[in-house]
C-alpha cells in the first residue's frame, strides 16, 4: 500500500513497514494530483497547512480522492473540530500499524464506487455523505463541541461545504432518512436560535411585562385567622413573621398560617406574577426569543440502509415509493385512511363488498442491493404489472420503501386475492429474471393478504 | 263536575269574605298589612319615586361625575377568584373585554382547582384576555383568594367579581361613577341578576327573588342608607379603603362583612342599578337549598357575635347602621319565628276557617308582588325580558313564604345552637378551626 505523507519535518525516522510504502513528501510540493495515487495520506499537523490540504482533498471532484482514508500525525489529541471532522483519525510513529488496516479496508471499497457526475449539490453531499459511510462502514455519530455553533457536529458529512458551519446539513440528513437511505437513532434534542441557528442560548426567567429577567421568587403567605394572604416579605419584620393586616405573630405553620403558592417580584418594574415568561437569549447574534419560538431539533445518530448502500455503489439516488408514486398516481397515507373511512360508511349503506388488500417484499433491503442499474426499467415493469391487474378506481398508498395498500372497491375479498396474487406472480418473475446476477440469485419473498374494507387496519394486513 | 266545583269553592270562598267584613279580614291579616305592604310595598314605592326624583334632580352632577370619570380613566382592577370554575371563565373574560370602560386589568385567582382552569387562564393569559393569573395550589378560601388577588392590583377602584358571572357593555363604567358623585362612597354595589331566568321554574323564581331584594331592595337600602351587603358577584370598592379595612376576613358572609367595616369607618355604600351583572344561579332546589342554608347561617355568625359591637352604643355606633342591622334581624329573624305563631294562631283560634284564610293570604302576597314586580319593570333596563317572568309570580308566595322560610328558619337553628357554619367545606378546614377557636 502507498502512502502519502505530509511533513516538512525531515529528520522524522519512519520504522520499516511489511508490504507498505511511506513516501514523505514536503507540503510546499503538495498538490492534489499527488494524492490521486496513493491508497492513504498522513498529515503532519505541525505544517501551516494541515486543514486547506483536508479541505482540499475532501472537496476534490473526484470521490476517488475526496473519499481517501486521511490520518493527522500528532502526539497529542486534535482540538481543531474542523479538522477532526474532516481526517479519518490520528496517529504517530508508534501507533503507524494500527491505521493501515483500516486504511486498507477504506480504500478497497472506495475502489468499487462509480464515479458520480453531478451538478446538484445537495445530490453531491447525499452521495458523499452515503460513500463515506459505506466506505468506512460506520454510523455517523455527532460530535459535541462548544466551539461549533450548533453544538453537535457531523464528522464527513460537512465536508463537501464551505463552511463547516452550514445548517443545510441538519435539513439534509434529516431528508435522507425521510427517504430511506439513512436510519436515524434518536440521539438527543436541542434548540436552536430561531435566527441563525446556534445552539449557544442563555434560557431565563423574564417578567412578562417589562422582559428583565432581575426577578426574585417569594413564598406565598395566607395567614388563616384574617385572610391575609401576600408575600413572604410583607410578614417579615426581623426575624419574627407579623401579619400587617391584624398585627398577630405567625408562629405555627400549619395552624397559623400556610405557604399555598410562590410568586415572582420584578425589581424594574415592581410587577407580581406567578408565571414568569421563559426566554432565549443567543449569545451568537443577540436575538431574543420566547423559548416556544426556538428551532427544536432532534439530533440523531445515523446508519446507511440497505437502500443508501445501493445508491452509494451505483452513484444514484433511487427509491422504489418515489418512482411509483409518479407512474401509479399514489394517494398519500393518510388521504387513503379517509377514503377508506367513508368507504365503509358508504357500504353500510349500499351493501357494497369492497375489500383492502396488502403487497409487500419481505426482503426489500436485499433486493435494493442487488438492482443496480437497472431500477428506472424495472420501476417502470413493476408499475406496470401493478396497473394491469388493477381497476382505475382501485386506490393504492405506499406506506413505505417495501409495502403497498390496494382498496379494492366493489371488489370482495376472493376478487381482491385473485389481483394480489397475479401481481404477486407477475412481480416475482420479473425480479427474479432481472435483478439476479450470474453469482447470485435474488429469490423475492413477496406477502399478499387482503380483508374486507371494514376490517381495516395494519395489524390485520400485516401479520409480523 | 271539576269545574264545577271549582266555581262552588269560588263561590263559598267570596261569599265567607264578604260576610265576615274588613274588620276580621284586618284581625286576621294583620301581620300582612302592618309589615308586608307597609315595608315591601307602600314602603318600597316611597322610596323609589324618592330614588327618581333625587336622580332627575341631581342629573347634572351625574354626567359630571360620568365626564370626571372619562378625564381621569383611571386603572380598575377587576379581580375573580374561584375554584373550579373553568367552564365560566372565558365567558367571563369575554364580557368583560367588552366593556365600554377599556382601562381595566382583569386577574384571575385560583383557589386551588383541580379542572382545567389552569389550562384556561393560561391560554387566556396568552391571548391577553386577562391581565394576571395567580394560582394558590393549596385552597385558603374566597377571603384568601380575594386578598392574595388584592395584593397583585394596581388600580385605584378595585371590582370584585364572581367568575360565574358576565354584564352588560356598560356595567363597570356604571358601577365607578357613583365615587366621582360623592367622595364618601367607599363601595359600590352592583344589580346582580340571573342569567337566562326562564330555562326552569328555580331559575325563574330565584330570578324574581333577585329583582326583589337585590334591584328592588338593595336599591331602597342604598336610598335610605341602610345597605347592608355589597354581592360578591359584582362589588367595586376605592382602593385605598379596602386596604384600611384590610381587604376580606374569612367567610362566609364575608360580601356583608366587608360592608361593615366600611360603614365602621364612616364610608357611604351606595347601589348602582344600572350596573347590571348576570350570574349562574344554582340550577335546581338541591343547590339552592344549600346555598341559602350557608348564606342563612352567615347572618348569625356575623351580625350577632362578629360584630355585635353594632347594637351597643360605643364610639363607632352610627344610627343608620344600627337601623339597618335591626330591619336585617326583624324582617329576617323574627318574622320568621312569627310566621310560625302566626300559624299556629290561626290553627287554634280560626280552625274551620283555615280553608279561607290559607287561599286569601295566597292571594293578598300575589297581589303585593304584582305591585312590586310592576315597580321593578318600570325601572327595569330589559322590560319586555323581564315581563316574561310575569307568570312566575303565582308561585311566588310558595317560594318566599314557605320554602325561604324553612330553609332560613333551620339555618339559624343550625348556627345559633350548633355552629354548622364552621364545619362547612366551604372554608377550608385549618381556617374554621381558628375562625371558631377565635368566636369570629
Ligand atoms: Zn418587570
Ligand atoms: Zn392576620
Ligand atoms: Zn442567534
């Protein structure tokens, strides 16, 4: 294996490797063609230079280089969150062997990837972000830094921005597990700024009418003899509790009197309140903000699906529900839950016999591993298939990447399980015959179970 | 053959009455025309045509005191407190955002509910329907609430509300105008009214009972100074007065209580009835009955051991106090215990003619009421509403005579001889305890 090593540090004696080669190469005669060929590059941190090479490399239209295992040579922990979001690790003379391994493994599986063409750049920071998972076959854990403005930060996944500081990377990853390529793990909640985003916020208490927060909390006091009842520091003379209304001694709690509630003192503006107001303030910008208003945002953890796998590999953003939703005239989930509604109160009436019907492949992630490059056509069959068994009355909703609900209207349930298996039929043969490679064979398992309309519901369809 | 009989008892009944003459009907009625029309009819009427002419007379120093009122707009504080009322308090929020008088805060008390009135202030809090929300999380009592909320005003009139109530576009411009006529009102008091009054007989009635005392006769003790009760419902004070007084003591009765202490330190009380609030009275005879019950006991433990200071003559005696202290307890206490003799007078000494004599008195109470209700319509800001409780007067007599009657005559037994107020759950129970171990 060739490795490229930064340093402007000569007298560095690197130890004999096996089978590996270190080349030491100054940082003045770095350039990004010289990264091209190796399988990994080390980087001295003590050059100026350390995160423009990273950047450089990381941002390299070519995935090739953009996706090298790239380690910072360093005896001491990397502080920089840039630049231990964008190197693959640390290392040093004596921790050497430890990273070939998993330098190897990177660079192997960098290798199988197609290279990408694309103009987008949220496609590009999709891709990028699904390559360096695959490649490094890790999930993608957030980083806690207070130097970073939102907080947590994701390691790769902004590397393809200019600023390691771009919200747009929340928003994106959060599409990419709305669309099945990646599974989020909760991981935990933060607020942000509502105006630029930072998590960086003092919370307090404020006064609801003049919004200082110099407030005091006192205790209540309802003295029981005379009703009197007002703040803990109307009673207080010295130490003793006198009631200004009947100028008796409090002595007892409980049988004199009793604590019912606190309430809060401005001291700029002398207003009483119970319920003071709880505000942001963001020490980036200033802005002030009712706590409601702040961007609540659920930080996750994320790992590839079998779906981001595919699309890492073959360079292209597919989804089965998508592509069918435009060739089938799919009904969003929750509209077909309404149609169904008013179908069973309409046969209550007219004693009509229409029936549900589910379709699901079992073993979806498999086959979104296998169908390469030719999902646009196999798409286009499937919905096909689908069309022809189907009635154009019949409603169909996706409720994700592998199942489908058909309303079989006026249909009964045998009419219903006759379309379901033709399709069933129809469907298996066409990914057996397509998807299956000469070294392997893609069997689908593909469920179908159908019910009458008013029996309705996802336990009964889809029996685990 | 019914109506038939009906026309032979008419007949009997006329003809025994004309046979035995005025001079006996007079013996036998003379509890009613000595006290009945003298005190609720002939007695009442003088002093409204005396409430007119003395208001037509004074009509410019009115719209002054209006004018006043509008140049100086000063802050009121309305203040509600209750428990679980949730299913009020937006109504009560709404009528008052609609008043005419805009420089209002309205605060809210809860005394420790357990519904969704939280839930309810804090939305309306939001919207900024009402000014304040303040929650006691353990129950003090109205006393407690009212001074907690008390304490948390800035205004200079303070209104003291029932949560169960709304007004009239006017009501609280109303209710403050009477303090720029006459720098010796301390308080002013509202004319409470019941809302939708013909959705059953008890509302109905309770309804006409609140035009007689509250309209009627609050508005007479007012004329003649000898107002004794300010309603909770609907009740403005001056500010600095409620705080010499040092706000509410513990009920119940703390509505007349408060009166007191204003009258102890030579404060006028005054009735407004233009002013004019709606509350949701108790929907059936059950809740009624034990409300009254609780309002009965009240006089007792207040005009006779609270401030029984009244009827002795010492530095703070005043006469129309006294006066009005002496009318509470003979039309109340007494006639009570008399109409019992009263009965049992007629029982041993006029028995077989018990037959004419009940359906006469019947007739002679209607009659007085239908005067009565007459005067009432004519100052009445809603007549052709009000007229529709016209009907209800045949039962009148029933509810006033017999039902009031009972309930207040076994309310008094319970708080004379047994102290029952002091057990009621309508204080907490920490506060009876010391209020009995005090006598208070
Ligand atoms: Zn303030
Ligand atoms: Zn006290
Ligand atoms: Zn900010």
């Amino acid at each position: 294996m060739e490795i490229l090593f930064i340093t402007n540090d000569s007298s560095l004696k690197i130890p004999p490797l096996e089978k590996d080669r270190i080349t030491l190469l100054p940082s003045n005669q770095f350039n990004i063609k010289s990264a091209e060929n190796c399988s990994a590059i080390i980087i001295d941190q003590r050059i100026s230079e350390t995160k423009n090479v990273l950047i450089e490399i990381r941002q390299s239209q070519s995935d090739i280089v953009a996706l090298k295992p790239v380690f910072i040579f360093s005896h001491k922990e990397i502080s920089d969150i840039e630049i231990q979001c964008l190197a693959d690790g640390r290392t040093n003379l004596q921790e050497l062997s430890e990273i070939l391994y998993s330098a190897d493994r990177i660079s192997k599986l960098t290798t199988t990837l197609k290279e990408l063409k694309t103009e987008n750049f949220q496609t590009l920071v999709i891709l990028r972000i699904l390559r360096f998972l695959y490649a490094r076959e890790m999930q993608l854990k957030p980083l806690l830094s207070p130097k970073y403005r939102y907080g947590y930060v994701y390691p790769f996944a902004i590397s393809q921005f200019k600023d390691i500081e771009d919200f747009r990377i929340y928003e994106i990853l959060a599409r990419m597990e709305k669309e099945g390529l990646l599974i989020g793990n909760f991981y935990d909640r933060v607020h942000f700024c509502n105006r630029c985003h930072s998590a960086f916020m003092n919370f307090r208490e404020i006064c609801p009418s003049c919004k200082s927060a110099n407030l005091s909390v006192e205790n209540v006091i309802h003295h029981f003899r005379c009703g009197y009842t007002a703040q803990e520091s109307k009673f207080m003379q010295g130490e003793q509790l006198i009631c200004p209304k009947c100028n008796s001694i409090l002595r007892h709690i409980g049988t004199d009197y009793e604590k019912p509630s606190t309430i809060f003192i401005c001291h700029s503006c002398q207003e009483t309140f119970q319920e003071p107001l709880v505000e942001c303030f963001c020490f980036y910008c200033t802005n002030r903000t009712p706590v409601e208003e702040t961007v609540s945002w659920d930080i996750k953890t994320y790992e590839i699906s079998p779906a981001g796998i595919n699309c890492a590999i073959n360079g292209i953003i597919f989804s089965f529900a998508e592509f069918l939703k435009t060739q089938l005239e799919l009904v969003e989930y929750d509209n077909f839950k309404r149609i169904v509604e008013i179908e069973i109160e309409r046969k209550k009436r007219y004693k009509r016999d229409s029936s549900i019907g589910s379709f699901r492949v079992t073993n979806f992630q498999e086959m979104y591993l296998m169908i390469g490059e030719r999902k646009n056509e196999i798409g286009l069959e499937m919905a096909r298939i689908i069309k022809e068994a189907l009635r154009t009355t019949d409603v169909i909703t996706v409720l994700n990447e592998s199942t489908f609900l058909i309303l079989f209207l006026e249909t009964p349930v045998t009419g219903a399980n006759t379309a379901l298996s033709r399709i069933k039929t129809n469907i298996e043969k066409l990914l057996v015959n397509n998807i299956s490679t000469p070294d392997k064979k893609f069997l689908p398992e593909i469920s179908i179970a159908a019910v009458k309309v008013e029996e309705f519901s996802l336990t009964n369809l889809l029996p685990e | 053959m019914e109506i038939y009989d009906f026309f032979e008892h008419t007949k009997n009944f006329l003809f025994f009455w004309k046979t035995a003459g005025m001079m006996k009907i007079f013996r036998i009625f003379w509890f009613f025309f000595v006290f009945e029309i003298t005190r609720y009819v002939i007695f009442d009427i003088i002093v409204f045509c005396f409430y007119r002419i003395k208001k037509a007379v004074l009509r410019n120093r009115w719209e002054a005191a209006r004018l006043k009122l509008k140049q100086q707009n000063p802050l009121v504080s309305i203040i509600a407190p209750g428990k679980n009322e949730g299913k009020h308090i937006t109504s009560l929020a709404h009528s008052l955002s609609e008043q005419t008088y805009k420089n209002i805060e309205i605060i809210i008390i809860d005394d420790g509910s357990d519904d969704d009135t939280p839930q309810i202030c804090r939305q309306l809090l939001r919207e900024g329907k009402i000014s304040k929300y303040l929650r006691n999380d353990i129950r003090g009592g109205k006393a407690s609430a009212a001074n907690f909320g008390l304490q948390q005003t800035k205004g200079r009139f303070i209104i003291h509300v029932d949560v169960d109530c709304s007004f009239d576009r006017d009501a609280i411009e109303n209710i403050l105008i009477p303090f720029f006529v006459d720098s010796r009102i301390g308080a002013v008091s509202g004319n409470v009214k019941v809302k939708n009054p013909t959705e059953s007989v008890c509302s109905a009635l309770q309804a006409i009972e609140y035009l007689k005392t509250v309209t009627i006769g609050r508005l007479v003790g007012s004329t003649i100074k000898t107002l004794r009760i300010i309603s909770g419902a609907f009740g403005a004070f001056r500010k600095d007065i409620l705080e010499r007084i040092g706000g509410w003591d513990i009920g119940p009765g703390l509505d007349g209580d408060v009166v007191v202490k204003i009258r102890k330190i030579d404060f006028a009380i005054y009735m407004e009835p233009k002013a004019v609030c709606y509350t949701s009275p108790p929907e059936n005879f059950k809740a009624l009955t034990k409300q009254r019950l609780r309002w009965s006991r009240s006089l007792v433990r207040f005009r006779m051991r609270k401030h029984r200071d009244i009827f002795f003559p010492t530095a703070n005696f005043r006469f129309s106090t006294f006066l009005g202290f002496m009318e509470n307890m003979v039309y109340n206490v007494l006639l009570d215990i008399k109409w019992i003799v009263y009965a049992i007078d007629i029982m041993i000494h006029f028995p077989s003619t018990a037959k004419y004599i009940f359906p006469l008195n019947y007739l002679l109470y209607t009659m007085s009421n239908v005067v009565q209700f007459m005067v009432i319509i004519s100052l009445s800001e809603r007549k052709k509403d009000e007229l529709k409780l016209a009907p209800y007067l045949l039962l009148m007599p029933l509810y006033i005579a017999i039902y009031m009657r009972a309930v207040r005559t076994y309310a008094y037994i319970q708080e004379f001889f047994f102290r029952v107020s002091y057990k009621d759950p309508w204080n907490p129970r920490k506060v009876s305890e010391k209020a009995e171990e005090l006598r208070i």
